[in-house]
C-alpha cells in the first residue's frame, strides 16, 4: 500500500514538473519570437528605456531619444592591459569613440598657415567627464576646447575619461599615454565620486569598481576551475533568457528595477571604521595626483585637479533630482564624510 502511493506520489511530482517545464518553454518560445519581431523592426536598444533621457537637464528634446539608443549601442567594452576596459571604436550620430577607444573631441578651430601648434590637454576622469549623456560637441573635453576658441587659443583637447574609472586607473593610463611619447602640456583630472564609490562599494579605497568580478573571473580557463567555468555560463545564459529579458522590463515598468546601479555596499562598517575608510579615499587619491604631478616635473606638463561635486552638496532639487537622491540615499553619509575630508584637505595645502 505505502510503496502505491510513493509511486503514485512520484508520477504526480513527475506530471507537475512536466507540465511546468512545457508551460516555461512555451513562454520562452513566445516572447522569443516576440522579442526578435520587435528587435528587427525597431532595433534591439528599443527593449530598454533608460531613466536619464526623463532628465530635466534637457531644454530640446528631440534628439534625447535618439541619443539614450545609440548610447545603448556604444557601450561595449574591450579588455585593455592595466586599465581593464575601454569601450569599443564606435560611430553615430551622437556619440563617436577613436579606433584607441576615446572620446571623440570635435576642434572647433582650426590651425592657420604658419601658427605655432596647439597646446595638448589631457582630461581624465569617470563617465561625467567621458559624456554620459552628452553629444561629442557638449561633453567637459568639448566645451573646454570650444571656450579656448572663443579666446583665440588653439588647443587639442584629448578626451581620456572612462565610465567607471576611478584615479588610479587614470595615472595608468597617462603612464601608457607617456611611454607612447605622447607628452601634454595640460593634465587635467576630474574625480571623487568613482574613487569614493568603489571604497563604499567593497570597503577599500583605491581599487577599481566591481573588483571582486575580477577576483571571480581569475584563471577561469584552468582546468581545476572549469566547475565555476561552467555555473557562471549557466548564470549568463539564465540572464539571456527571453523570459527573463521579459520579466526586466515589466519590473522597470512598475518601478521595481528602475535603475541598474546597485547603491547598496557589500560590508558592514562602524563609525569610526567609515572615517577611517573616508580618509584613505582622499590620501590615495591625494597620492595619485602627488605621482602626476611628479610626471609633470619629469615630462613639462602641468596638473590641474578638481573633486567633482554630487548631488548630495546641492542645497535645491529638481523632482528628477529628488528620485535619484532617493535612490542613492543609502550612500549619502559615506560620501558626506568623504567629501568633508577631500575639503579640509584641499584646504590645507
């Protein structure tokens, strides 16, 4: 009688994954086929609506659209020695990336017969810097060359920044820039919120953002790791799913998964390990601009600095603004305290 109904039980268990597992690949199969109608009428950056193109910052819109697609577009990554990424070469539009994976900066003068050459600029610096958000000719790099046009000054400004660095992976790259005998007259960086980010992100200061995805990455191919090999194959290709693709963006849709940033930090700290970690965020970065200034007494170039404001310092927000303050509320007394530091800092010298 017990071993009927086990058996009995089994062919139910059986039946009901049967039946869930024909209902998902059903599921799979439809919004498949429904995902590659809409991607090949409309394009595959159409799928995702990215919540900056809502900015307030834009007075013409009509081109915001049009930009957040083909910003989609461009980010795609290339592994680069030292620095771990740049993104690809890229032509739109909007937004152009060099065959060396910069920013493309349009020269608003151009050299006369006989003028003494350009001054060189380098700019370095995280997404900000880099444009997210901006067209080539309205990017920090861009207006600055435009500005020193205005004044008559011919200036070749070279966009070094990169979504996500932080200031160590800028002195690298200005390193790799030199051993090319490519010498500036002008360096100019523009940190603090990637450099305070990643410390509040991993509870280090001065490694780059998501480090631990290297950590997980290392030696993958060995074959005493072919067992993560595979899981983080599965994790990928579970993420690629249709119904998964689905199931994103009806969460977008009503809020749930707005943003893709996760704001929260993966450890625990007191207070007074939080000021410790605050401080080393400003003296590795301070130490940074110590070696590019260093280089700049070695190879005639001139260091200029600045610590780039957040939203947490500004005193009135727009209602956009308000939606981005209260999601990255989490982060708002780690970089407080972190900017008091770069402040008495900067203050002292």
């Amino acid at each position: 009688m017990k071993t009927r109904k086990a058996i009995e039980m089994t062919k139910s268990i059986w039946t009901s994954l049967g039946v869930a597992v024909f209902v998902f690949f059903l599921l799979e199969v439809s919004f498949s086929l429904a995902f590659r109608t809409k991607d090949n009428f409309f394009g595959s950056a159409t799928a995702y609506v990215d919540p900056r193109e809502n900015a307030d910052a834009y007075e013409d819109r009509t081109w915001v659209a049009s930009y957040y697609r083909e910003f989609a577009r461009s980010q795609v990554a290339q592994w680069r020695p030292y620095v771990y990424w740049r993104q690809q070469p890229f032509e739109g539009e909007y937004i152009n990336i060099s065959k060396s994976g910069f920013r493309v900066t349009p020269s608003p003068l151009p050299l006369e017969n006989g003028s003494s050459p350009p001054i060189r600029i380098y700019m370095f610096g995280g997404s900000t810097l880099w444009g997210t958000g901006a067209r080539d000719s309205r990017t920090i790099p861009a207006i600055v060359a435009t500005r020193l046009a205005e004044k008559g000054v011919s200036a070749e400004v070279t966009n070094l920044g990169e979504s996500g660095y932080v200031s160590t992976q800028e002195v690298i790259e200005l390193l790799v820039q030199l051993q090319a005998e490519k010498s500036p007259d002008f360096v100019v960086f523009y940190d603090g919120v990637n450099d305070t980010f990643s410390a509040y992100q991993q509870g280090v200061a001065g490694i780059p953002q998501n480090e631990f995805n290297r950590i997980r990455e290392f030696n993958l191919s060995g074959a005493a790791n072919r067992q993560r090999l595979w899981s983080i194959g599965l994790g990928n290709s579970f993420q690629d799913l249709s119904t998964v693709r689905f199931l994103r963006g009806l969460s977008r849709r009503i809020g749930v998964m707005e943003r893709d940033i996760v704001m929260h930090s993966s450890i625990t700290l007191s207070d007074e390990q939080v000021d410790v970690l605050a401080r080393d965020v400003v003296v590795k970065h301070e130490r940074n601009m110590q070696m590019a200034h260093a280089l700049g007494g070695q190879f005639g170039f001139k260091v200029l600095s600045y610590w780039q404001p957040t939203i947490f310092q500004k005193p009135h927000l727009t209602e956009y603004e308000r939606s981005w303050f209260d999601f990255a509320r989490p982060m708002q007394a780690f970089f407080m305290r972190t900017y008091a530091f770069a402040q008495a800092a900067k203050a002292a010298q």
